[in-house]
C-alpha cells in the first residue's frame, strides 16, 4: 500500500470495498437526479465538488490554513481524502 507523509501525519490508502447496496444507492441517486432534470454535473456542483482539485496538495494546504478554495470546495476535499486515506 501506498503511504504518504502530510505535516508529520502518515496516511495509507484505503481499501477499496462497495457493497451491493452502495450500488444500488448510486443508481438510484442517479435516476432520481435525472427524473429531476438535473444533470450529473450539476448534480455535483450543488454538492461542492470540484474533480481538477489535486486532493492530497489541497489537503495539506488546508492542514496548513493556506489554501484558497471555497468553504464547500475545502470541506469536499476533506471528506474525498479521508475516503481515500487513514491515518497510521
């Protein structure tokens, strides 16, 4: 497993394990985005989420007070590195 170092923290990746019923959450979440007329996109940018943001740079930069995201966009990073990471 891949580690990295972040201020003095060490963080490891998490293993990747989706249920059947995360599955069938997300297509429903989908559907009911598209019964909507929202698009995907939208969808997403209602939530904050921003998929060109390097999550590991802007973590450490919000560890670091220095970052200059939005409130929703640095709460979004958060929230995806510790999905993705745990700390050792």
């Amino acid at each position: 497993m891949n580690t990295i170092t972040i201020n003095g923290v060490e963080y490891t990746e998490r293993e990747k394990s989706k249920s059947a019923t995360y599955s069938i959450i997300k297509m429903m979440s989908v559907y009911l985005a598209m019964m909507s007329d929202l698009t995907i996109k939208q969808t997403k940018s209602l939530k904050g989420a921003n998929p060109d943001v390097n999550i590991i740079w802007e973590f450490e930069l919000i560890q670091q007070k220095k970052s200059n995201l939005q409130r929703s966009q640095r709460d979004w990073v958060i929230r995806e590195f510790n999905k993705r990471f745990k700390a050792i």
